[in-house]
C-alpha cells in the first residue's frame, strides 16, 4: 500500500508538473488583477458570475482533470490487477508516461496551437483522451499500454488552450478572478477523482463483484471526456473584443 501510495504521488508530479507551468504561459499577462477570493476555492467559484461566457469552458476544464487523475488514482493498482505488473515495471510505466508529458507541454503545445488554434487543439486533444481511455480499459497486453503513451500524453494540449480561450473571453482586471476559479476547478477535481476513481476500482475488482473489470475507471474517464467534448462543441468560440 505505501508503496502504491508513493507511486502515485511520482506520477503525479512527473505528469502534472509541465501542465501547471505551460498553463502560466499561455495565460494573457496584462493587468491581471489579484482578487481577494483567489486562494480560497469556494471563494473563487463564486467569483463565476462576474466573468460571463467562461461557465461551460470551466466545466470542460474540469470534466478534464477530474478524467485525467485516473492515472495517479488507479494507475499502479490497475496494472497490478490487469497486468500483473511489478513495482519496477509500475514505476517505469510512470516515468515513461511523465516523459512523454514532458515532451508535449514543453515542444509540442506551441506549434499545435500555432497549427490547429485553440479549438482545434482542444478537438484533437479529446480525441486522443477519449481513444487512449477506452484502450487502456479494455486491452489485455500490458506492453500495448506502453505504446499508447504518447497518445494518451497529447491529450496534455487541451488545458493550455481551454485557458487560452477563456482568457480572450475576460477583461483585463478580472484575469485574476479567472486563475482563481482555474485553480479551484483544477484541485476540486483533484479531490473528488481518487474518491470516485478508487471507489469505481474496488468496486468492479472485489472477490464479491459479479463483473470483473479493472479498467472500469478508464470508462468513466472515457465518457467525462465525451461529455466534456459535447459541451465544448457546443460552445461559440466568437469572444468579444477585449480591449
């Protein structure tokens, strides 16, 4: 168990990490005002009704997160229970995972947005979560996981351009309010996805479950990602000129 718990805790900062630091700077910079609710998530979500034309951005930037943190909430459990997998090679899985993260947010992000713009980064990046979710559920190889890796680390373009696009969408002053409600959503789901995601696992993977299937979390990251994608598709990317 601790060492289940310590796996995570590696993945998680392995594969957040470049995350956090490219969506600083992606950010608009100018006269970004600090509110006094910015730290304080409850304080910062109610802030929501002064920045209209963000609601169903945030709500996909979450639905992203809180699928995302399958990976630091089950991973090392799945690949033992799906796998079979040794503490050397979870841990090597991981490291691949945080490398390929790396190499997305830090070399790729610039030129896909450059390429496709934010929507169509956005697009790309549901599509190669949605795939690797729904692989990773349902593959019986453990070395077919490893390929997937890249796949499933592309997916990292979606939270720079969803901040892009709602940056465009709030006046200068109120930027501040915006990376408050960004970084309450962000670690609201990061404190509801191992709850949900662990509960999901145990679960479909108990001695009592009348369906054994260990990748049922993946599932449900899989169709919080579709969801996610049906509301963005939804929304007009036509902000208004902010001066």
């Amino acid at each position: 168990m601790t060492f289940d718990v310590s796996i995570s805790g590696c993945f998680f900062v392995m594969a957040w990490s470049p995350i956090a630091w490219n969506q600083k700077r992606y950010v608009r910079t100018e006269s970004i005002a600090r509110p006094r609710a910015q730290g304080r998530a409850l304080g910062a979500l109610r802030a929501l009704g002064d920045l209209p034309g963000v609601s169903r951005l945030l709500l996909v930037y979450f639905h992203y997160h809180l699928a995302f943190a399958v990976y630091p909430s089950v991973w090392s459990y799945f690949g033992k229970a799906q796998f079979g997998w040794s503490p050397a090679m979870i841990g090597g899985s991981l490291a691949l995972f945080g490398a390929a993260m790396a190499v997305v947010q830090g070399g790729l992000i610039r030129p896909v947005l450059h390429r496709f713009a934010e929507r169509g980064t956005v697009l790309i990046g549901f599509v190669c979560s949605i795939t690797t979710f729904g692989l990773i559920a349902t593959v019986t190889w453990g070395s077919a996981i490893l390929i997937l890796t890249p796949l499933a680390a592309l997916a990292g373009v979606i939270p720079p351009a969803l901040q892009a696009l709602m940056s465009a969408r709030v006046t200068p002053e109120r930027q501040g309010a915006l990376q408050g409600l960004l970084t309450s959503a962000s670690a609201l789901a990061m404190v509801v996805a191992p709850l949900v995601m662990t509960s999901v696992f145990a679960a479909f993977t108990s001695a009592s479950t009348p369906v054994y299937f260990a990748g049922a979390p993946f599932v449900l990251s899989m169709i919080l990602s579709v969801v996610a994608l049906v509301v963005f598709r939804r929304v007009r990317i036509n902000p208004a000129h902010v001066d």
